[in-house]
C-alpha cells in the first residue's frame, strides 16, 4: 500500500513511460523478496500455496547463510527459474562462491532449483537416502513439474546430492559452522536438519511448518518423536520449511505436534470404529481446522496417508 501510494504522489511529476517502468521495477524488486533475519542468515518466504491450486514452484522457505569463505544454500525452490532467482539474489549480497547447497529432504518444491547451481560446481548436500529417493521419484516428480509448472519447468532437474549425511556433517564456512543432522523416517525418510554456530538459527526443513497445516508422507509418529527431540536444540531462532521465522520456536513445535497428535487420536479412532477412510477424512482433526492454513486439503491428504499404516498397528 505504501508503493503504491508513493508511486500514485508522482503521477503529476513524471512521464506515463517512466511511470509504468517505476512501476514494473517495484513488481521486480518484490517478485523475490529476501529477508535478512540474523548476521549473514538471509530467507526467502515462499507462498502458501497448495501444489494443485496456482502452485509455481515458490512455496517453501529458501535461505542462504554466508561465511568469511563462501556461501551455504538451503533448500533451493521448486524450479530452475526459482533457483535462478536465489542465485542473483546471493550475487546481491556476497560475491562469495556458493560452496554448499543443501536440501532438507526429497520434495519437489525444495530441490528442483539446484540446477541453477551446477556452474558454481559447489557439494550438493544430503541425507544419504535422498539418492535414492531422488532416483526413484526421477520420472513422477518431471511429469508434475511438467503439468503444473509448463514452460517453467523446462531446465530442472534433480540434482543429487555429492555429500551425504548419514548421522551427522559439519560444513566449514570459515568464521562460522553448519551442524547438519539427519533424522529417522518423520516427514520423509530423507529429512535433514541444520542449525548454525554463529547465530543459532536452526532450519528445520519440513520437520515444522507454522501457518500452514503440517504434512505428513512417511511416519506421523516418527513426526511427532523428531518435533519433541527438536525441543532440546539450542536455537535462538527456527526457520520452518513453509511459514515465518520464528523467534518463539518451542511453541511453533508445540503447535505442530499438537495437531499431530490430534490428527493420530482421531485416525486411531476411527479405525477402532470401524469408520472408513473417507469418513475419516471429514472428521479426523476437525478441531485443529481454524488453526491452520490449506487444513482442508492437507489434512485429508494426511489422513489419506496415515489410515492405511495405522489400520495395521
């Protein structure tokens, strides 16, 4: 509203070309915002947007953490085009070579901008299952990023990861460290966690979402078992796989494992009553749905996913 208002004050003064190119710069400079939110810690919010509904590959947190020898990638959007983006905004900050990039865990919308990385031939860094997983979901993941993002997806590709973290790694930025752990099955079974030794900010990759209703694809009880041993980090400040940074971050997990936990009483019961996925589906964690952004399509994904694993407990 403040652009907007500044740029309506000098209608009178400037020609209507000027104008319009005034305007188009100001499209520009917020297209891909980039927050500085600790010393050399920089995050670009993606939007909450469903993957089905205006999906355009920029819906998770992105973020960069620059050291005294280079710079440190996490996560790198859903496109090239995104990852493309990244890049001219690190060349923004740091002249510095990107050395690192790291993906928290498999999914498209965070790792398929790793291609806009290739020529700085940095250590592409991940759970020493996300290989495999990258393998395995190669030709599913091309044909929805053909189908939802068309021309724009043309260019990425999955980039596996050339450095693997099997319990713990430590990347050396010079005046500062990056602790990368990785976890049991949880969220996927590819999750990656990093927390960083100057500031202590930790990110989290999709182990916590805030505002936008958590999702599950492997194991919600191994979900809820990461979130409690996360607790005990050190972090001053969390970012999230989707949502703002948060200060308060022990109560950001709080809220995500509580909806979790709703969401396993309430599938458990419904088994336990011989009720049926689908209606399992319109009832299950309804108490959690003002809480949450997107709750109605990812809430029944999640029971989707959980009501046939539990079924068998």
């Amino acid at each position: 509203m403040r652009i907007l208002m500044i740029t309506m004050s000098l209608l009178g003064l400037i020609g209507c070309a000027n104008l319009q190119a005034e305007q188009k710069a100001q499209i520009d400079a917020e297209a891909f915002a980039v927050e500085n939110v600790a010393d050399g810690i920089y995050v670009h919010h993606g939007k909450h947007l469903d993957i089905d509904i205006g999906y355009q590959g920029d819906i998770c947190n992105i973020s960069f953490v620059v050291g005294s020898k280079g710079v440190a990638v996490i996560d790198t959007g859903g496109s090239v085009k995104v990852g493309q983006q990244l890049r001219e905004a690190i060349r923004k900050v740091t002249p510095l070579p990107v050395l690192y990039v790291v993906n928290t865990h498999v999914h498209p919308d965070h790792v398929y901008g790793n291609a806009a990385f290739l020529a700085d031939k940095p250590q592409f860094v991940g759970h020493e299952k996300l290989a495999n997983a990258m393998e395995t979901r190669k030709e599913q993941y091309a044909k929805l990023n053909a189908r939802l993002l068309h021309d724009d997806a043309v260019g990425s590709e999955l980039v596996q990861p050339t450095l693997s973290v099997k319990t713990t790694l430590v990347l050396d930025l010079g005046d500062r460290t990056l602790t990368l752990t990785a976890h049991p099955v949880a969220h996927t079974n590819t999750d990656v966690s990093m927390i960083d030794s100057k500031t202590a900010t930790l990110f989290t990759g999709d182990l916590l979402f805030i505002e936008r209703t958590p999702v599950v694809e492997a194991d919600i009880k191994g979900l809820i078992g990461e979130i409690e041993k996360l607790k005990s980090s050190p972090a001053k400040q969390v970012v999230p796989g989707h949502g703002p940074v948060a200060k308060n971050w022990v109560a950001a997990l709080s809220d995500a494992q509580r909806y979790l936990n709703v969401l396993l009483a309430d599938v458990r019961k419904s088994i336990k009553n011989n009720e049926g996925m689908e209606k399992a589906m319109e009832t299950a964690a309804t108490s959690e749905k003002d809480k949450w952004q997107l709750f109605e399509i990812a809430n029944r994904r999640n029971v989707n996913t959980i009501y046939p694993a539990l079924e068998w407990e």
